[in-house]
C-alpha cells in the first residue's frame, strides 16, 4: 500500500474521530466555553495533513534524484575508466613509435637534417600504421588538444617524404617524433587528472 493511500486514510480517520466525539458528545467533549471547537481543531490540523499527503511524493522524488545521481556517478566512472584505457593504448603506441624513430635518428650525423628517405621501409610503415592506428585517432577526437597537424595528416607527409614527392616532407621523421612526444605528454597528463580526481594517485 503507498504511502499517500495510507495518509489519506489516516486524515479520514482523525476527521471521523473528531466527528464521531462531537456527534455522540457534543461540543462540550472537545472545547470548553470561550476555547476553539471542532472547527479550529479541524483547521489547525489540516496543514499537517497536507504534510502526510505531500511526504510520500517527497520521499519519491528524494528517490529519484538519489537513483539520478547513482546513476550519473556510475557513467562518469565507465566513460572516465574507458577514456584512461584509452590513454594508456595511446602512450604505449607513442612511446613504441618513438622508440622505432630514434634507432634512426641516433644514427644521424651531427649537424645533419634527418631524411625519411634513409628511414628502413619496415620503420616507415610501422610508423604509418601507428599513426593511423584507430587508437590514436579516437583518442585525438575524445580526450587531446592537438598542438598542430592530426595523425593522419603526420602520415601523409611521412609518406609523401619517404615516396620523395615533396621535398619539405623529408624532415618527417622529426615531425613524427614531435606528434608523438605531444600525445604521448597528453596521455600522460589525463592519466594523472584521473588518479587525482579518483583518488588513486
């Protein structure tokens, strides 16, 4: 039985009592000469009856703000737990790019501008494939602010300066090493924002 069923019923069993008391005893059971009758008690207890009328829609919406907010802290926790997954991927993909573009430029001369044209073919398409990976991209969409060109613009000049059709595009193994130093910074950066906000840290 709800609730407001059973403050209805209860407002009708005071008014039947207080009717009952004046039916069979008079006015005289329920006031003396000069002091307030039925009509006053009457009055005086309608405000709390529409307490108990009301307190069972108030316990309803107190339970459902309550359930919206459950609610709204577990999606945050899904999204933010989906995002550091994501964070991760991303900065172990830029650390492994990293790692594949210094073998070559440790081996550049001093003084001397790297060329992607002297890059292993094996090191330029991993380097391709890592910046096209659907990690980094999502990521860029959902969590980075990108500090210039995006991942597939990168590749494409990587790929451009390895076929040789542009010559500003030689430089792009320092190119790929900078986009991949950036977002691996980001990645790093949003994974301590959540173990602060978590408290994990």
């Amino acid at each position: 039985m709800s609730y407001r069923i059973i403050a209805v019923i209860l407002l009708f069993v005071l008014v039947g009592a207080l009717g009952a008391a004046t039916w069979f005893h008079g006015t005289g059971s329920l006031c003396e000469p000069g002091e307030a009758c039925v009509r006053e008690w009457i009055s005086a207890t309608s405000g709390w009856a529409a307490v108990l009328v009301a307190l069972p829609t108030i316990l309803y919406l107190s339970r459902q703000v309550r359930d919206a907010d459950r609610h709204q802290k577990t999606s945050f926790a899904i999204q933010m737990r989906r995002h550091a997954i994501l964070a991760n991927r991303t900065r172990d993909i830029a650390y492994t790019a990293i790692m594949m573009l210094d073998l070559y430029l440790k081996r550049v001369p001093e003084g001397q501008a790297p060329d992607i044209r002297e890059v292993d073919k094996e090191t330029v398409v991993g380097i391709i494939h890592h910046l096209r990976d659907t990690t980094i991209s999502t990521f860029e969409g959902e969590i980075a602010n990108p500090m210039g060109l995006p991942a597939y613009g990168t590749s494409l000049i990587v790929e451009k300066g390895y076929d040789g059709d542009d010559r500003a595009a030689f430089a792009a193994p320092d190119m790929a090493r900078s986009f991949f130093e950036s977002i691996a910074k980001q990645a790093e950066s949003y994974l301590s924002e959540v173990k602060t906000i978590t408290g994990t840290g």
